[in-house]
C-alpha cells in the first residue's frame, strides 16, 4: 500500500513538473531557445508516427513500413484542406487547380482529423491484400505502397501540385500546448485500448498465431482494425509534420522514413508506449544536437576541420552500444513504473559487510 501510494504522488509530481515545463518551454521564448522550441515539436509529432507504427509492429507481432505513404496523405489532406482559396490559386501554377477543389477548406482541426480518416481508408483498402502476407514479405508489400504513394503524389499536379509541393500552411496552432495534447490524447487512447479484450487479442496474436486461432480469436479482424488504427494515427502525424513545417513536397516522405520511425520503436522497445515516446525523443534529439561534429571546431591546440556526415557515425556508434546494454530496447515490451526504477537504483547500493566470525 505504501509503494501504490508513493508511486502516485511521484506521477503526480511528475505530470506537474512536466506540464510546468511545457508552459515555460512555450512561454519563455527566449530563456528556451526557439531552435529547442521547434526540436520538442518535432519529438512530439514523431512519438505519435512512432506510436502508430508500434500499434502493428509492436503489439500485433507485424512489420510494416507503410507509415510514411499514411503520413503523406494525412499531410497533403491537411495541408490541401488548411490553405485559403486564394493561396491555392498562387501556388498552383504549372497546372492550374479548378475553382471546384481551390474552394475547399475546413478549420485545422477539422482537416487534422479528415486526413487522419482519408489515411486510415487507404489503410483499410491496402489491408485486404497485404495482411494475408507475413514477415518481410508484408514489409516489403508496404513499403511499395508507400512508394506508390509518394510517386502518385509527384505526378498528380493538379491535385498535389507535383513535386513542388504545398507551401503557405498555416501553422496558427502549432504550439506545444496542441503538439503535446494530441499526444497525450493518443498515450491515453492507447493504453486504455490495450486494457480491453480487444488489445489482449492483439497481445495473443503477437505471442502465437495458431494458439490465438484456436481460442477463437479472428486473425484478420483484429489485423486490420490494428492496421486502420495505426494508419490514422500516422495520418494526424503528417498533417501535424505538414503544419509546422509549413511546406510540403514528396521528398519528405521517402522510405528512409519508415526505417527512421523503426528505428524510434526498436530502441524504446517494441510493445512499449513509454518506450516509443523515449525513442522518438534520443533518436530526434540525438540527431539534432550531434550536428556540430559535421561543422569545424577549434579546441585551441588543435583544430577539428570538420566532417560532413560525421554526426551520423558517431550517432550509430552510440546506438550500436544502446542496443548492446538493451537487446530489446530501453524498455523492453513493458511501460515505465517507478517501481522499476527504484529496483535500477538499488542495485547500485553497496551489500551489506558480513561480520566476520572469530
């Protein structure tokens, strides 16, 4: 009773604390850094594209790389949805938009959430063929689905405008308050889901096809809702990615971005929400702060001319160490518990000296 009730008040003391430093991080501009501002952004919108990509791989047993076509079209719904009539009139200017679709626009939220369901039919329509397929054989399928995408998005000019992309998106509520707040909502849909008999059938089909089968559970339903969830959730990443970049194009969204979201999920641990968001936090944190190895430094004895590329050696040297002291990542398949974290603490305490006998 005493470890529940100390457990609590630290989580309670915890959420404060954390909503404490989201405000002064959105507040005190300056004493945070706008360049700190946008990398926290960032981290938020690809926790979320890392949570929907464990929605499959991690709690399903699948291995999908299909996340960067569902966050193309969450993007370009968005962002085509967002931008005023007469903005799509000037950027549209190799091939001409009609009146007709130039004349559609919808509130943020509003186009949030319809990019997130266009993404989710697609995966739905992409669910039929594909799920039947296992292994690298459903990541390969995947994979040219989001290529296929992608290559649709460059050659339809008149819908997408090719590959000179969207730009003017607004970006009015881009602010850590909504960035941090849709991620809480999505931890919080997550983990409530996992509770039910729905997510412990996904668990089972994870552990064991054949014996999830043989307890009744329907293989392909739990698939594809699986699937259909994980593609909305990847759609309201893009249009979150679209809205504060505040341009888009096809490049952003080759296949190099289903193997870095991976590689969020792998670290933090697959099966892990705590895990995911930790992932998604190093790898973009890592990656942004370690750019100062491809820039010149001068140290005074001697100077370092600088490599380009560096910082992407030196960031897989420490992720090769990581996943030696973690195999199955920072977290496992398990979620964080302070009860966990005292055990970590504790082994650390010196044993006790025996008495020596006379």
């Amino acid at each position: 009773m005493e470890k529940k009730k100390r457990n609590l008040i630290l989580s309670v003391v915890s959420i404060l604390v954390l909503i404490g430093f989201i405000i002064w991080a959105e507040e005190c501009t300056k004493a945070f850094g706008v360049y700190n501002q946008r990398i926290f952004k960032t981290c938020c919108i690809y926790a979320i594209c890392a949570l929907s990509m464990n929605m499959v791989n991690g709690y399903t047993g699948l291995f999908s790389l299909g996340q960067p076509g569902f966050m193309a079209i969450g993007a370009y719904v968005t962002a085509f949805l967002t931008v005023t009539p007469s903005d799509k009139i000037a950027i549209y200017k190799i091939v001409p938009i009609s009146e007709g679709l130039a004349n559609l626009n919808a509130p943020f939220f509003i186009a949030l959430i319809i990019g997130g369901l266009v993404a989710a039919f697609f995966a739905f329509l992409i669910g039929f063929p594909v799920l039947s397929l296992k292994g690298d054989y459903l990541a390969i399928a995947t994979l040219g689905f989001s290529e296929i995408i992608r290559i649709f998005i460059t050659n339809a000019q008149g819908l997408t405008n090719g590959p000179t992309g969207i730009n003017r998106i607004p970006n009015d509520f881009m602010n850590l308050y909504v960035l941090c707040g849709i991620l809480a909502l999505v931890v919080i849909f997550i983990l409530s889901m996992m509770k039910t008999s729905y997510g412990r059938a996904l668990l089972a089909i994870r552990e064991d096809e054949v014996a999830a089968q043989a307890m009744g559970i329907n293989l392909f339903k739990h698939k594809m809702l699986a699937f259909i969830i994980s593609g909305f959730l990847a759609g309201i990443g893009g249009g979150l990615l679209a809205s504060l970049v505040g341009a888009i194009d096809p490049n952003q969204f080759k296949f190099t971005v289903a193997y870095d979201i991976l590689l969020m999920v792998v670290l933090g641990g697959q099966g892990s929400v705590s895990g995911c968001i930790a992932g998604a936090f190093i790898v973009r944190i890592a990656l942004e702060k370690l750019r100062f190895l491809d820039e010149p430094i001068n140290f005074g004895i001697f100077e370092y001319p600088g490599i380009g590329g560096m910082r992407m050696v030196v960031f897989s040297i420490l992720l090769m160490l990581v996943i030696i002291k973690w195999r199955k990542g920072i977290f496992g398949n398990e979620e964080f518990s302070w009860d966990k974290v005292f055990n970590f603490f504790s082994k650390f305490k010196k044993a006790p000296k025996k008495e020596v006998e006379k």
